[in-house]
C-alpha cells in the first residue's frame, strides 16, 4: 500500500480524561504523530503523500484573543492541549525537515 493521503484523526480527545490519563493522551496526540510521520519518511512516502494532523481549540487553550487565527499564541491548559501542540510542531517540523 502507498498511500498518497494521510488524514490523523485519532485523539484521546476528553480534556478532563487527560489529566487523569495523561501519560495515554501523550501516547495517542503527541507521540501518535511523530510515529506516523517517521513511518512516512522511512517507507520513502514522505515526497508522494500528503500528511493531515488534526487540530483543536484547546490548543490555544487561555485565549489571548478573539478570533484565533494560524498566528495567535498557543497557551494550552491541558495535557490534551499540550500533547496536540507536539504533533502540531512534530507535522511542521517534518514538514520542513523532509
């Protein structure tokens, strides 16, 4: 299989869930996309297939400001926001890096 589209829509996505399962959240949100990302550049998919992460409001978490925009701070509250700002950073960072 050679997949020329990636959609990650996989979450533990229950924000009080993640404080008390916050090691599975990091699991399933942040470390989630990373193996998928590397499996991407491994199996040398990295050039032909578009890779989607998922977002979420609570990444922005404490707002700073109304509406939110791709530049607005994040400043998340949750182990949930925060592991969904790693596999944010982690799809840039692969983005850019391969």
């Amino acid at each position: 299989i050679r997949p020329t589209e990636i959609y990650n829509l996989a979450a533990q996505s229950h924000v009080a869930v993640s404080f008390q399962t916050s090691e599975y959240t990091c699991q399933v949100n942040a470390m989630g996309p990373l193996r998928l990302l590397h499996s991407l550049v491994a199996n040398g998919l990295n050039e032909t297939c578009r890779f989607y992460q998922a977002s979420t409001s609570e990444m922005f978490g404490k707002v700073m400001e109304i509406p939110q925009t791709e530049k607005t701070p994040f400043y998340p509250r949750s182990p949930y926001g925060i592991a969904k700002v790693y596999g944010h950073w982690t799809a840039i960072n692969y983005r850019e890096a391969f």
